[in-house]
C-alpha cells in the first residue's frame, strides 16, 4: 500500500463533477492511504463557498461536504513545519507557496502528490517532480 498526498484540486472532486472526478473517487476509495495539510480545509472551503455563491450548491451541501473532508484522510500535516521549506522552493522555482506546502507534506512522508494542476509543468525536469502525479495519470493497482 502506498500513500499519497491530495491537493485540494483533487480533493473538490469528490464533491463536484469536474473533469476526472471518476478517478478522484477511485482514489478516495482504494486501499492506499491518503494525506495532506491542515491547509486542505481552508482551500476545500474557499472552493465549495465559490460554488455556492455560483448557485452551483447550496450553503448547506458545502458545509456538509467541508464536514466529511476528515474522513477521506488517514490524516493531516500540521501547516506550520511545512511553510519554511516551501517558502524557499517557492522562492526557488518562483511559484505560489500553496503548491509547495503539499509538495513539502509529499517529501516529508516520501510519497506522492496527486494534483490535477499545472504545478506539474513547472516542477519538470527538477527533483521535485518524482513526487508529483498528474490525478489523471493515477490507475489502481
């Protein structure tokens, strides 16, 4: 069983039908153990309260859906012993520090980040990049 980390690209998937949310909910429910951030929470809201205000939720639903977010995770990496290095790579490969907070949390437990974002463009060809999958590249096992 590996483990891998979530970005909260992926992890909105679970809750709105978005280009690979398929794949999203096949990977909430393999046996592989699923990690990322405290600051998970704050981006999943941020996201499910611009729906909401899109008219593509209710308030209620998001808050429903904010509330089960724990429960797709063996656990969380607490944001602050995460921030300093992603600052740095940030810095480093000039790239917003959110990104680097889930790269750092993916180093940290020598797993992989799954994201379906263009993190994965800038991150080529560097180090950084073995811990990086593309969520549509992800197959069960």
């Amino acid at each position: 069983m590996s483990d891998f980390v979530v970005d909260a690209s992926v992890a909105v998937k679970w809750f709105v039908a978005e280009t690979d949310f398929l794949v999203a909910d096949e990977l909430s429910a393999s046996n592989h153990r699923l990690f990322a951030p405290r600051l998970i929470m704050t981006e999943v809201a941020n996201t499910l309260a611009r729906k909401a205000m899109a008219g593509l939720m209710s308030a209620a639903e998001a808050c429903l859906y904010l509330r089960s977010l724990p429960h797709y995770f063996g656990g969380f990496l607490a944001v602050d012993e995460l921030i300093e290095p992603a600052l740095k790579n940030a810095c480093a490969i000039r790239h917003p520090i959110y990104d680097l907070i889930y790269l750092e949390a993916a180093r940290r437990l020598d797993a992989q980040l799954v994201t379906d974002r263009r993190f994965i463009a800038k991150i080529a060809g560097t180090d950084f990049a073995r811990h990086v999958m593309l969520l549509s590249d992800w197959r069960p096992e």
